[in-house]
C-alpha cells in the first residue's frame, strides 16, 4: 500500500510535467500554422543612428525564431513576416553625482515591429517594443559595454516580440 502512493505520485508528477512541456515547450511556442518566417530589414530611423544596428538587430531576431521555434528562415515569400523601424537609440541620464554629473547612464532602443501572418490575418500585430542598458556614468559606450548593451537589450526585445506575435502572451 505504501509502494501504491508513490507510484501514484510519480505518475502525476510525470503527467504534470509532460503536459506543460507540450503547452509551455521552448521548441515552439506557438499554434500558429506556418512552416517559413523571414525578417525583412529593419530602416533606423533613429535621431542617433547607430553603425551596424539594424544587421545586428534583424540577426538576433533571426537567430532567436530559429532557436524557439520549428520554422525554416526564408528570405521571402514566408508564411510569417517581421519588419518595421528602430525609432529610438537614446544615451540618457538615468541618476547624477552631487557635481551634476552622470552617475549612470541609460541606452535605451525601440523598435516598431509589425508582424504579418500571410495566412491568418487575423494574427497580424503592430506594435512598438522598448528596452534598456544601464551602465556607469563615467563609462564610455564602446567595444565591450556596448557589445554587452546591445546583446542583452536584443535578449529582451526578442523575447518580447516572440511573446507578442507568436506565443501570445
């Protein structure tokens, strides 16, 4: 009898556990029916245009579908398409020292994004995603800290925009 609960409760932990893994699974976190994305260049129409941005940009948005997801990149014709603008590449003042310097400063990047399922419009979203870099006032944003700042404000803008497009949160 002791033996019969634990099997019980193996069988509900696996159970459980299998049946978020199918709702929540990384592989792809989505219902939407397609086999092929493709994102298109995104302009920077930025006040402060940033060399390389918009590459680097659409690369990481490539990369982090492929990684989420089952569907094939393609360079046109996809079943699902991402485009739009970056819109904001600010440097700004976030706290000051008693001598009215930066103590820390902000990078913080937008992005309007519009996603188009050519199968289901009713999937299609347009919508503006925003993130930011916090880092030292007396830093420079060159080399290293800005190779670190652009890849952890990616991080998140990817991650909001497969949330708000493909999974649906």
């Amino acid at each position: 009898m002791k033996h019969l609960k634990y099997i019980i409760l193996v069988c509900l932990t696996i159970s459980t556990i299998y049946s978020c893994k199918i709702q929540y699974g990384l592989t792809q976190p989505t219902s939407i029916d397609a086999d092929s994305f493709q994102v298109n260049s995104f302009e920077n129409t930025a006040l402060l245009v940033e060399p390389g941005l918009t590459r680097d940009f659409k690369l990481a948005l490539e990369d982090y579908v492929q990684d989420q997801t089952n569907y094939s990149l393609v360079t046109n014709n996809g079943d699902l398409i991402f485009e739009g603008e970056i819109t904001d590449y600010r440097i700004s003042p976030t706290t000051s020292t008693s001598s009215n310097t930066a103590a820390q400063n902000r990078l913080t990047i937008s992005v309007r994004v519009r996603f188009i399922n050519t199968n289901n419009a009713e999937d299609d979203v347009e919508q503006t995603f925003s993130f930011f870099y916090d880092y030292d006032g007396t830093a420079q944003l060159t080399g290293t800290l800005k190779t670190t700042a652009h890849e952890e404000i990616f991080d998140r803008l990817t991650q909001d925009i497969i949330n708000a497009t493909l999974a649906k949160w």
